[in-house]
C-alpha cells in the first residue's frame, strides 16, 4: 500500500467525495483529519453537504482555513443543495441526525420506561431503537433515492445509527445502490486485542459476527501465521476483561453472555443490553443514564472547541500548523474508499452489508455486521456460515423486529409500526406500544407521516 500511496501523491486523483451531514461539529472535521492522511485521495474534490446553512458555513470555511494550511490538498466545496451536491458523486459518506439528538435521545429512553417497558440506552435497540428509527430512517431514504436517481454509480457509506435499521431501509428503498454502514464499535476490541494476545494489531485477523451493536467474535487468527488464537482468547478474556471491566464497557451483562453462549460479544454492556430481554437484570439504571449524558458532554466539548476555532479564524489568529495535522478518526470510511480505489484487496473486520449467504441461519434479507475484503468491485462478505444456534436464535428475534420496523417506517403504516413496538422483547405488550407510539405522535411531526393502513 505504501507504493500505491506513493504512485497516487504523483498523480492527482479527479474523484469526488460527498460528506452529506457535513454541517456537523464532529462528523466533518474528523472526515478531514482522515483525509489529510491520504495520499490516495489527494486533488480529490470533496462537496460538504447539509441542510442547515448556517452550521454549514462555519464548518466550510474553517475547512478552506484548514486546506490551505495543507497545501489546498482538495477542491473544498459546499451546497446546501443536494441535486447540485451529489452530481457526478463517486462517494458519499452521510451521517446525519433529525432534530434535537440528545433530547430526543431521552425520550426514547424514558418513555418506554415510563409505560413498562425493561429497555435500556434506548438508541438502536429496544422501543427506543425502534422510537429512533421511526425518525431517522424517512429522510436517509430520500438521500438514497436521490443518489439512485442522480448518481446510480456512486458508492454510499452510512454512519446514521439505529445502524442494522438503517442500513436494512437502504437495502429495500434502493435495491441497486452499493452501499455498506460502518460503525467504530469494534474498536473496543481493536484496542484489548492486542494487549491481550501480545500481538500488533495489523497482524491479527477478527472474525466478528451478528448484527450491529449485537454481534460476537468468532474467531481470531495471527495473520502471519494462520494459527488460530481463539484458544488463547478464551483462556485469557475472562480474568483480562474481569481486571478491564467499566461501567460503559465490558462488565456483568458481557460477562454473563459470554458465560451462557460461550462467544465474546464485542460491543459492551450498554449497546448489548439493547437487544436482550435479561438487560436490565444485569445493568444499572443510573449507568445508562449517565452514558447518555456523558455521550452529550462529549458532543458539547467538540462543538465549543469548533466554534473556538472558528473564532481564531474570523480574528485572524487561526493555528498556523492548523487542527487537524496528526492522527485519525478511528473511522474506516477513507480507507475503504483508498482500498477500491487502488483494487487493494484489504480486509476490515466489522462492516454492515446485506446478508446475502454470510450467515446461512439468519435471514438472508437483513443486514448483518462481519468481516469484509474489499477491492475496486466494491466490498465483498466473507462468509461464516452457521452460527451456534442459541446465538442464531436471539439475533433472530431482533431480526424479525428490524424487519417489522422497516416496513411499517417504508409503508407508512401505524398498525404495523404499533405491531414492530409490541413484539419487542422489552414491550411484550400491545397496549404499553399503543401509549408509547400515542404519546411520541402527539410529542412532534416526526410521526405524522404514519397511516391507518
């Protein structure tokens, strides 16, 4: 790879890259930090998109500042026109969010609660995933609809949560789109790994498998060698992650899993609790609450520091070596374009894309979360096959919900998006989901676009 990066910093690349939800304090920013790392991608031009104007303009302009702090590495433009936007697009990366996030975090959260229902977080899973993706899932729609329609030949990357749901609407609303929905979840392994097995992470191959925020490793392999590791793992995770353990982490819902069906899930108490009936026995309360309001801290400190930035730059005192000249996002977008560009035939560990045989005892019309090659044809599954059945069967049950979820959201029907409410394992009930789904329609206008059909 480093001979190709050398090959493409001597050769200007013409491609375009579109950030659709660019006006975002985080998402746009830390796209460039990763840009500014590629020489792949270099004379590329690159379109930030968004429908608010204004926290479009401000994230515009300290990129212009940052670009000629990089040599105008890129071709930086912006629109608030998506037409314009994503004509001749050859990649869009979108991350987009309705409305106020955090408060509307909360409601998902609270107001299951508040009728009966055990969920916990209540962001991808559970009422609230469900609450979540009512909102969301519309407008992502039109996006894709639009880039079937405007660009049918660009490549799409989703970083919207609720993940799997999303990802499942794209796949039906565009049929012939190419797309894949990354989430940085696995970076929790990314980071223990290593330290666990005494090995560099570029020489370790995952094997994570299931669906976003609910999956399980597998396997583990040295890739130097092939030798499988997965012995070595099991022997060591109990005691290593039991020393690791955090609240937002890996503590006594993992643990738990882990014990009862002999796979690690990877993605923490938080987001694993989403999906299980048996969360909240195992989760404290106060804890999920405290994650939700650490998570909007986190978000508060990156926006105050962007518009510190962005008042150097109107003072005329902007950084000389600018923000973003070391490091990365810990995304996998950018490298995954790089990849097909260069026909690279990398590996990535956790990326979400149709079914399609991956795993043969899940529905093959879902989105599953697994490894990936990838190389100029796009990306490529790498197969599993059947997973153990007590895992098969509680990654089945969120299957049907997100199946049921993504057709009332894509028919516009209530009964049906009632229905996706109440076989939910944290609901159970048809009359605790008519107040939930009562109370939410009557909150805002999110909603309004649900019939009686």
């Amino acid at each position: 790879m480093d001979n190709l990066n050398f090959y493409y910093k001597l050769r200007p690349m013409d491609k375009k890259i579109v950030l659709v939800g660019a006006g975002s304090t985080s998402f746009g920013p830390s796209t460039f930090l990763d840009l500014y790392q590629s020489d792949v991608l270099s004379g590329s031009t690159v379109v930030l998109h968004d429908i608010n104007k204004e926290h479009l303009e401000i994230i515009f302009e300290l990129i212009e500042a940052e670009n000629k702090v990089h040599n105008n590495k890129f071709n930086v433009e912006h629109t608030t026109n998506r037409k314009k936007a994503l004509k001749g697009a050859d990649f869009i990366i979108s991350s987009i969010e309705v409305g106020d996030r955090f408060k509307l975090w909360r409601e998902d959260y609270e107001i299951p609660r508040k009728y009966g229902s055990t969920q916990i977080l209540g962001e991808c899973g559970g009422p609230g995933g469900t609450m979540h993706s009512f909102r969301i899932i519309p407008p992502i729609v039109e996006i894709v609809k639009a880039v079937e329609e405007i660009c049918p030949d660009a490549f799409f990357i989703n970083f919207s949560n609720p993940m799997a749901r999303v990802c499942l609407a794209i796949k039906r609303a565009a049929p012939n789109l190419k797309f894949v929905g990354l989430c940085h979840q696995i970076g929790f392994l990314n980071y223990h790994l290593p330290r666990m097995v005494k090995k560099k992470l570029d020489n370790l191959k995952l094997k994570p498998y299931g669906l976003n925020h609910f999956g399980f490793l597998m396997g583990l392999e040295e890739l130097a060698s092939d030798k499988d590791l997965m012995p070595e793992f099991n022997s060591k995770a109990k005691e290593y992650f039991k020393q690791q353990e955090g609240r937002f982490g890996f503590s006594t819902l993992s643990f738990e899993v882990y014990k009862r069906f002999s796979y690690f899930p990877y993605v923490g108490d938080n987001h694993l609790g989403e999906y299980l009936q048996f969360g909240e026995e195992f989760t404290e309360t106060q804890d999920m609450i405290d994650w939700i309001n650490y998570t909007d801290k986190h978000g508060k400190r990156i926006y105050r520091r962007v518009l510190r930035n962005y008042k150097r730059l109107k003072e005329g005192r902007y950084l000389k070596k600018g923000t973003l000249s070391k490091g990365t996002s810990g995304e996998r977008a950018i490298p995954i374009i790089e990849a097909i560009i260069t026909d690279a035939n990398t590996y990535e560990s956790a990326v979400n894309i149709p079914n399609n045989g991956i795993i043969e005892n899940l529905p093959q019309d879902l989105v599953v979360e697994c490894p990936v090659t990838v190389n100029k044809n796009g990306v490529h599954g790498v197969k599993w096959g059947t997973l153990p059945k007590a895992i098969a069967a509680i990654l089945r049950i969120e299957a049907t919900i997100q199946d049921l979820c993504v057709e009332a959201i894509l028919k516009k029907s209530k009964e049906m998006a009632i229905t996706s409410l109440a076989v939910d394992p944290n609901v159970g009930s048809f009359k605790i989901a008519e107040k939930i789904f009562a109370e939410i329609k009557s909150n805002s206008s999110y909603y309004d676009y649900f019939k009686n059909c």
